[in-house]
C-alpha cells in the first residue's frame, strides 16, 4: 500500500512539473513566435506587437549584476524563438535592440553589457548560422558616491542565409559589473529593462499574381513580335 502511494505521489510530481511546461505561440500579422515558457529566463515573458518581439525584464533582482567591492559579479540568460512565416510572406533576418542603465565609481570599476544575436533557417537541414556580437559601449564613470543612473543601448543584426519560411533567432546577454576585490569605495551596476527583437519579412506574390505577371509578359512579347512582322 506505501508503495502503491509512493508511485501515485511521484506520478502526480512529474505531471505537475510537465504541466508547468509549455510551449507557447504568439501570432502575429505577418509571422507566429513560438518559445518554452518553462525557458524565459531573465528575459520574462515577451509580447508582439506588429513584426516586434519585446521583453521587459522585471522584478527583484531583475535582470542586474551588482559588484561592491566584490570582484566580477556576472549575469547571464539567453532565450530562443521559433519564427514561422505565415502564407505568402518569407523570413529574411532580425534585428535587435536593447537598454538599460547603470552607474560605477571608485578605482578599477567598471561595468559591460555583451552577448549574441543567433539567426538560422528550418527550411533547409543544416542551414548556416548567422552570428553577430551584441555590445554596448561609452560607460562613464560616476563621480565618487554618486549614485545615478545613465541610460545604455545597444544593437546587433543577423541576416539568414537564404529568406526562409521558418527559422530561429537566439538572444545571449550578458551583463557584468566589477571592481577590486574588498575594495572600498567602489560601487558598480548594470540592468537591462528592454529588449525589442524585429522580424525581418519580405512578401511573396500569390500565385494569380504570378499567372498575370506571365499573361502580361506574354502579351507583349507578342506585340513585339506583331511589330517585327
């Protein structure tokens, strides 16, 4: 009887915990998202509005490294999206656009926001990826125990081998803040609050418009010919 209680415990655990799993799709005008909800991250859950993708990393700590005299304190988190074109348009790459802010004193401080933007076509078995460095520059000292804020973005753009009508687009972040170990005064911080991934799609004529492109092509081609006769 314990044993038979014992199975019917464990079973109900990995039903629960499967539940809690998902996989997620957000449909759009010209394409539909899909992600693993159980797989968000720092990032938290996005929304589309349009051909964008948008994040807000939120609560308490968010999406931060902190360093206080610490040494290197590092955050990272990445999420993945599945992209599928709907009828008559094609994936041709995404871009991407992030801020926050931060602020860092005190000798051997500082503060980095980094990472990769990953794009790869699904119509093709072992298509390409396409890579390209996300990084934010320009981070200015603070003076010393001033604790304000100064905004940061940064940007990156992939473009796929080939306009596909699904592909996949990776998002890597990173966020570090260091100073000297038991250094003191020192202070660094870096947040990331938004993240905007946009699709790139392009149209493709519907096959009647094909037929007319060939029926007027056709068309003069035979006047040509009527005026060489």
């Amino acid at each position: 009887m314990k044993k038979s209680l014992l199975a019917v415990a464990l079973g109900s655990m990995f039903a629960f915990g499967s539940a809690q799993a998902a996989s997620v799709t957000l449909s759009g005008s010209f394409f539909d998202v899909t992600y693993d909800d159980a797989l968000t991250g720092l990032f938290g859950t996005p929304t589309l509005v349009g051909d964008t993708l948008s994040w807000a990393p939120s609560g308490s700590p968010g999406f931060t490294a902190a360093s206080y005299g610490q040494g290197i304190n590092v955050t990272n988190s990445t999420f993945a999206v599945t992209v599928t074109a709907k009828d008559n348009y094609l994936i041709n790459g995404a871009s991407l656009w992030e801020s926050g802010d931060y602020f860092f004193f005190g000798d051997g401080s500082g503060v980095s926001a980094t990472g990769q933007l990953r794009g790869r076509s699904l119509d093709t078995a072992g298509s390409p990826i396409s890579t390209t460095s996300i990084a934010a520059g320009g981070f200015a000292a603070n003076a010393l125990f001033d604790f304000a804020t100064t905004d940061w973005t940064a940007t990156a753009l992939v473009t796929l081998d080939e306009s596909s009508k699904s592909a996949t687009f990776t998002i890597q972040n990173i966020l570090a803040a260091y100073n000297p170990p038991n250094s003191f005064p020192t202070a660094a911080f870096i947040e990331k609050k938004n993240v905007d991934l946009t699709i790139a799609v392009s149209a493709v004529p519907e096959a009647d418009t094909y037929l007319m492109m060939l029926a007027g092509l056709g068309m003069i081609g035979l006047m040509a010919k009527r005026r060489m006769s």
